[in-house]
C-alpha cells in the first residue's frame, strides 16, 4: 500500500499529542522537573508537524499553530529556570571560591521565588480555557480527522517540498557569518580570535546566533518526521542538526547566565563573581572552538549540495507500509 501524506500526518500529530498529554498531570502537580521537559518538548514537536503538514490539515483555529506556541512558552519559562538552577548548582557553584559560593545563595534565593511565579502561571495556563480547548480540539480531530485535498498524495511525491524550504532558510541564515570575513565572494573564518572578541561579537551578534540555534531546532524537528523514510546519510544530517542546536544553545545559555546575574546583583559579574564570570567566559570561548569547524564545513558548497541532494532522495521503498 502507499503511504498517503494524511496517514503520515495523522501519525505524528497523534504521537505528539499523547506525548503532551501524558505528562500534563505531572506539570500541574510539579512532581519532576523531566516531566515539565518531556512536555515542553511534546508540544514543540506537535507545533512542528502541524506547522509542517499545514496544508493538508484542516484543523479548528483553536488547535492553531499560534495557541499551541503561546502555550510551550509558558511552560518554557519554568523549565528555563529549572536549568538555569541546575547548571549554576552543578557546573560552576563546585569550582567557587566561599566566598563567591556564598554570594550565588542571593541568586539561588532569587530563582526561587521566580520559579514559585513561573510555576503558577504555568498551573494556571494548564487549567486555563484556551488550553482545555486546544486539548479538546485537538482529541476530536484524532477522531474524526479533517484533511484538504492535497493530503490524499503520496508522501514520496512531495516530501522534498515539505522540508527544502526550512533547510534553504537555515543555509541562507545571516548567523553563519558572524565571526568571519568576506573578501572578494569568499568566507574566512577568523581563527586567531582572543576570548575579548568573541565577547564583543556576541553582544552585537547575539540574537542573530541565537536565531540560528532555533532554526537548527526547527530543521532537525521536521527531519526527525521523516527519518524512516531515509538512508543513514539523512540521519547524520539530523545528528549535525542536534550538535548545532547544543553547541549555539550552550553559548545562549551562558550569556542569558551572565545577563541574569547582572540584573540579581544590579551590576557586571565580574565585580561580584569574578571566577564565576571568568569560567563563564571560558566556557563560551571554549564552545566557540567547537562552532568554528562546523561554520567551515557548511561553507563548503559541497557540503550543502550533498544536503539538499539527500532530501531530494528519499528511499525508494520509503512508502510501502
């Protein structure tokens, strides 16, 4: 038989779902800080593969991409904290001075009524009308699922089309530059770069690597939708994805951390914390070493021929069930 776009859809938004749903008692009653992860990623995925399958799926507006968004960022506010806290506690308290371990109690105490803030706006968000809604619409569309003409195609007849677009905005991303040169149409790297420059670039370019990390995200997450239905070279695309993700996520997470002790303590880390602030600095410039061998892999036009080469190719089986 042919695997038709609406039964691959409908494969997805459902195992997306019953992910989200599973651990929502867990969230409500704060049992563990994984059953918050496991939900917040549950509804990333979802909004993935409703945003991907658009087209074809008839969906109520209250089961929309955007409800679905405004929803994992509020649970993305508490689990930001939860990670924030674990990383301080586990990664940098244990390699503090006392008297700097000391001072980081006032941040601890910080996080802590925050986290009892996040934690009722995300309560609330659960219990609230738009997300028994969107709950609701989304379990009666499992059941009696609604899809536009385009769905009764092959998959293999449009799945490059499905995925070109978001792996074309990801190549063509301004953040591939930040920290190189351009002379006469070529791309260098700049290797020589001391810890203060790599400072300097990231609070002007931040934001900009920053966007790129979730368009990494964004990729990897609709590639993921369709592993099956590719060779091993696809998968290793997908690992490149994810090794993206961690490595420009690690240095975001590093500057929101500097940023965040900044405004605990209403002035520059260095002054309070200056080992933290040192090991903080060190971490971003050792993760930049790191970056700077993928930012030369993908300015190779080979490697990205191979990349969208790949997506064009999908198994010639991939759609007997």
């Amino acid at each position: 038989m042919i695997k038709t776009l609406n039964k691959y859809a409908y494969h997805a938004i459902e195992q997306h779902v019953k992910k989200t749903l599973k651990w929502e008692k867990a969230v409500k009653k704060d049992e563990h800080p994984e059953a918050l992860h496991q939900m917040r990623v549950g509804m990333r995925r979802l909004r993935t593969a409703i945003s991907r399958f658009d087209l074809l799926l008839n969906l109520p507006q209250s089961a929309s991409q955007k409800k679905i968004a405004k929803i994992a960022r509020k649970l993305g506010k508490l689990r930001d904290i939860d990670v924030l806290k674990d990383t301080l506690e586990t990664d940098y308290q244990p390699h503090l001075p006392p008297t700097e371990q000391k001072l980081l109690q006032t941040a601890f105490n910080t996080l802590d009524k925050q986290r009892i803030k996040a934690l009722s706006q995300t309560q609330t968000t659960l219990q609230s009308e738009t997300y028994k809604a969107l709950k609701k619409a989304l379990v009666d569309w499992l059941e009696k699922p609604i899809y536009h003409p385009l769905a009764s195609l092959s998959i293999q007849q449009v799945i490059p089309n499905l995925l070109l677009p978001e792996v074309s905005s990801f190549l063509l991303h301004p953040g591939w530059l930040v920290g190189t040169n351009i002379t006469d149409s070529e791309v260098k790297i700049c290797p020589d770069w001391e810890p203060e420059n790599l400072e300097t670039e990231l609070k002007n370019q931040g934001e900009i690597i920053h966007n790129l990390r979730k368009q990494a995200k964004r990729v990897r997450y609709q590639m993921e939708l369709f592993s099956e239905l590719y060779s091993e070279y696809y998968a290793a695309y997908i690992t490149e994805m994810k090794n993206i993700q961690d490595i420009l996520g690690n240095i975001q997470d590093s500057v929101v951390m500097s940023e965040w002790l900044a405004d605990v303590f209403k002035s520059e880390i260095d002054t309070n914390l200056p080992t933290l602030a040192t090991l903080l600095k060190e971490n971003r410039y050792q993760l930049w070493q790191q970056w700077q061998p993928v930012q030369e892999l993908y300015f190779q036009p080979e490697h990205r021929h191979n990349f969208h080469l790949t997506i064009l190719n999908p198994q010639p089986n991939c759609s007997d069930e």
